[in-house]
C-alpha cells in the first residue's frame, strides 16, 4: 500500500510551480527582447532598432505597385522625423516638397552577411507615394538610395522591383502596346564599392522607333538669372537653366539621348555657382558630381563622379550645348 506524505507532495507541486513560473518568466524576457520599439516622433529610438522595426524577408524577394493599394497600421508607421534622423531628407525631397512630410512605412529588409543591410520603404501623402531602397554599409551608415517606382504612373503601366539572391535589384516596368503587344523595360543595379547603386543591364522589347516626348519639369519657372535659358542640341538632348533660391545657386534639367536612344540620362537638381561660370552639382544623399561650364553662347557638361544613378551604364554626362537667343517681343505702339 502506498503512504500519501503530504510533505512530499508539497515539495513536488512547488517544484513543478518553480520551474513554471522561470518558463513563463523567461518567455517574457523573449517576447520583450523582440518586441519592436514604436517609431513615433515621441520615442528615442537607436538605429538597431530602427533598422530592426524593417520586417526580415527571404531572397528572392519581389515587390509591385500593389503596395499601394493596401491599408498600413499606425503600429506600423515611421515617422517623417524618425526616418531622416537616419536617412537624409534629400532622399525624399526629390520626389516630395519640403513640409509635406510623407508618412514612411516599412516594407522588408535584406542583410547581405558582413556586408551591407537594404531597406525597402513606401512614402507615402495625399497627392503621391513612391517606394524606395536604402543601404546601410557594414559600418550600418547610411550609404545610398534608390527610387524604384511611384504611384504617379501612365495608365496601364505596371510597376516592380525584385531582389535576387545574388543581391541584384531589378526594376521592371510593363505596359501594352496600341496593337496589344506586351512591352517591357527591365533596369537591373548593384551596390558597388564607391557607395552607390550602378546600373549593369538594361533590356526591354520596346520598339526603337517609339518616340516619346520629352517633358521638362522646370520649364515655366522664372529665368531672371543671367545664365537661365535653353540649351539645346535637338529636342532629345538639352539643358533647361531656371532661377535657384538666389545669385549662388541655379535649377537644371538634363536630358540626353545617345547611340539612337539605346543610352539615356536625366537629371534635375540645383547647382551651386562656384565661378561666375562654373556651376557644381553635388547633393547630400547622392553621388554624382556634375560641372556646367557656361560662356554666353553655349554650357558644357561633365561627370566628374559617379552619375550611374541617372544614365544608362554605357554613356556619360558630357557635351557642349548651344544657347538658345530669346527673342523680345517688340512693342507696337499706337498713335493717336
């Protein structure tokens, strides 16, 4: 016959109860350890944990503009203040105008082992949204960005971007043709050594005698500035110069056509005057230097590092364009 002892029956339960309770305990320890820290303008946040608020994703990995049809959760959003603590604001200041503030929110992140981290991120406000990749180097400083495509697209088109295993970002764009063809461009980057994304295939099935027109985002600003005109080479290839915020600085356009169109750059941004004829342009968040030396009668371009961003990898910024003469609209005056 077995003898109940109460004793040891108490020792047994508290035993059990003990090891529970560390169980418990350290299951809490986990789930606070990964709990994310809320990324609101009120929380002072630390990089690790801005960079760890970015959901982990396996490669290949593979987004479209869909993203923008989904609903985000306040649990999910980055703060406008949050995110350029990190990232400057000039990453977002292209494609948004200061004080509009986009509401950020994350979409993946990719670790490159002992390497770099990327970050895929939507921005988004009323009027527009665009989807963007940051790198982070292996020091986890930031390094670069790219803009892969926008909500602000033609009818029709389809937009995505994939990263394969080999950590190659491509971004592809698909749209029918009048005769209902399926057409396509695929541009396809890599991180490199000098700290920005190079280009190093293009491929598309579009036919070469489309033609396309060319829309100049400065074009009615004011051209009170003594070098703000027109230079052009032909309607594929020319410099618009507009007034910047005073005497130092101006605003630009850049487009070229090469090779019969097979190789392209574009390029908008603000110049520094560091000559009364030599303008530099070189913007935080981006790698490209570009000179525009100006005589009264034409600007000549050059690349002086780095502009893969905005071209296609078989061509540069380069090229003398002519001035285009305003010509004065003469007063008729009426006699009595």
């Amino acid at each position: 016959m077995t003898i109940f002892k109460p004793e040891t029956w108490f020792n047994t339960t508290f035993n059990m109860n003990k090891y529970l309770f560390l169980l418990i305990c350290a299951g809490l320890l986990v789930a606070c350890k990964h709990k994310k820290v809320p990324l609101s303008d009120a929380a002072k946040v630390e990089l690790n944990e801005f960079i760890d608020f970015f959901p982990e994703v396996r490669l290949p990995y593979q987004t479209g503009d869909s993203v923008f049809n989904q609903e985000d959760p306040d649990s999910l959003l980055i703060s406008y203040k949050v995110f350029t603590k990190f990232i400057p604001d000039t990453v977002l200041t292209r494609h948004f105008p200061k004080g509009s503030l986009p509401r950020m929110y994350p979409l993946g992140r990719v670790r490159d082992d002992k390497k770099e981290t990327y970050l895929f991120v939507k921005a988004v406000t009323p009027a527009r949204e665009w989807v963007y990749l940051v790198c982070f180097d292996r020091s986890n400083r930031f390094s670069a960005s790219k803009p892969l495509f926008s909500s602000e697209s033609e009818e029709g088109l389809k937009s995505s971007v994939s990263m394969d295993t080999k950590y190659t970002i491509t971004i592809l764009r698909q749209w029918k043709s009048p005769s209902g063809e399926l057409v396509y461009k695929k541009n396809a980057y890599v991180y490199n050594d000098a700290g920005n994304f190079m280009l190093i295939l293009t491929e598309s099935n579009e036919p070469t005698q489309k033609t396309r027109v060319v829309q100049n985002p400065i074009d009615t600003l004011a051209k009170k500035h003594r070098l703000s005109a027109d230079y052009v080479q032909d309607r594929k290839n020319f410099i618009s110069v507009r007034d910047g915020r005073d005497q130092s600085h101006i605003l630009f356009f850049i487009h070229f056509e090469k090779d019969n169109g097979s190789c392209t750059g574009e390029l908008k941004g603000e110049a520094r005057m560091v000559s009364p004829t030599l303008a530099r342009y070189n913007s935080s968040g981006d790698p490209c230097t570009l000179e525009l030396n100006f005589t009264p009668l034409r600007v000549s371009i050059k690349e002086v590092e780095a502009c893969g961003n905005h071209r296609d990898i078989r061509c540069f910024f380069d090229g003398v364009f002519p001035r285009v003469r305003e010509v004065k609209k003469k007063t008729i005056h009426k006699h009595a």
